[in-house]
C-alpha cells in the first residue's frame, strides 16, 4: 500500500540502531527525506549510508545529543520544517527507587518527558499551517504495565503520555496527529542491557533470562525492530489522519489486559 508521503520530510531521533533506525527505515522506504539523529556519530553515519543502499533515498545524518539545546538546534537546522517527527531517547537506567537522586529523576524526565515536549512545541505550529503532521512518540510498554526495576522509566514515559493525551485532540483537525507507540521486548542493544542486568541479578546467563521473558510472550519470541518501524510508517501514512492520541503496544500478546 502507498503510505502517501512520498516527498515528505521526516526528523528521527535515536535512529542509529535499534528501533528508532527501524522507523527511520522504514520511513525511508516510503520514499520520505529523512534526517536522522543520534550521538554516536560512527554508528551514525554507517547507518545512513546503509539506508540510503537499501532505500534509495535522501538520509543526512546529524551527530548531536538531542536531549540538549545545542543538539535540538543541530538537527533543525537539517531539517528545519518537518512533516513527520519521532521522537526516541535512549531509556534511564534500571535499578531502586531507594538508590535514585534527584538528579536521577531530572536526567530521566529531560531525556524521556521534556525533550519530546520541546520537539512538538518545535515542529507542530509548522505543521499545522502546513495543513500536514504526524509526531510518533517512541515510548514502552511501561505506559500500560509498568515495570518494577524501571521506575524511571515508567514515571517519565507516563508523564509524556498523559500530556499528548490532551494535545492530540486539539491538533487533529488541522490534520495533525501525535500517537504513541509502545514497544515491548524486541531484540535491540536497550533489551539485551536489560536482560544482562536481569541475568546478574538472578546468577542466571544472559541466554537463560532471555528465555524466561519469552516464555511470558504469547508470540513465543523477541519482536523484530523491523515489525516496529511498519508500524510506525503506518501512524505517519496520509491514511492514518483519524488516528490520534493513541497508544499502540506492539509487544507480542505479552500484556494481559482487556483494554
């Protein structure tokens, strides 16, 4: 199916590896001129000439740590006005909320609540004179069913939820949707961190614990980044302009609520 973007200019943070390279791949395919962000300016630009060999598409790689001013800045001045943003950032540290400072919960709500803030607050006006957006917030699973060891994480990530919960419905009708997507275990570095922490915390192998979390999935298995990164081409299709402040778990069957 044509997503129709074709044309459309796309700003991807987080988009070296992982799953915010999946949604930048997947954006690229579609024929959208994508700028992606990261700090790893190696990793980077590897994988923006790997996209560009596999899509044929315009990809510029902006080297900046988007959690900053000066790294906002960097990757605006990229892609000044664009039609489509995801937002993505690497996700705080596991651990006790007994062992968490101040600081801790400051760095956690920047990174994961207060920079996608700042990048709507940036791009969406455009948009909507544009009479065309669509912001994808790469969140978690976490949003639904927290995490115990992610406490960082659960807190910052609802905060951003509950604040676009309220946005969504008021950019809607200038064409411009803002939907969240929810990732559970997929097999990226972040997962496999996790289940190193896991392991050592149990005296268990990093195999091993991988196994007792893919016993939970009713898919039997880790998702793939690409299945995420379809998804989020979708949310970001001219088709998807009745969707808005939503929250799309993609996590194999593993949450076992109703609704």
């Amino acid at each position: 199916m044509d997503l129709g973007i074709r044309g459309r200019s796309a700003l991807v943070c987080g988009a070296s590896k992982g799953l915010g390279r999946a949604c930048a791949t997947s954006l690229a395919r579609e024929g959208c001129r994508v700028t992606i962000v990261a700090r790893d300016a190696k990793q980077l630009n590897i994988t923006a000439e790997e996209m560009r060999i596999a899509t044929g598409a315009t990809v510029t790689a902006v080297a900046a740590d988007i959690t900053t001013v000066e790294g906002r800045a960097a990757a605006f001045a990229a892609c000044p006005e664009p039609d489509i943003l995801v937002t993505n950032a690497g996700g705080p540290p596991p651990g006790d909320f007994r062992e968490w400072s101040r600081d801790d919960w400051i760095r956690a709500l920047d990174a994961n609540m207060l920079t996608p803030i700042e990048l709507i607050k940036a791009t969406v006006d455009g948009m909507i004179a544009r009479k065309f957006g669509r912001i994808v917030n790469i969140t978690s699973s976490s949003v639904k069913e927290p995490i115990k060891i992610l406490g960082l994480s659960n807190g910052a990530r609802s905060g951003l939820t509950g604040f676009v919960a309220g946005l969504a419905r008021a950019t809607v009708s200038h064409n411009v949707t803002i939907n969240n997507l929810l990732p559970g275990a997929f097999a990226t570095d972040r997962t496999k961190a996790m289940f190193q922490t896991r392991a050592a915390a149990s005296g268990i192998s990093v195999e091993a614990a991988i196994q007792e979390r893919v016993k939970t999935i009713p898919a039997g298995r880790l998702g793939d980044p690409a299945e995420f990164g379809e998804a989020c081409a979708y949310l970001c299709s001219a088709q998807a302009s009745y969707v808005t402040g939503q929250n799309f778990l993609i996590d194999g069957g593993a949450y076992p609520g109703t609704y």
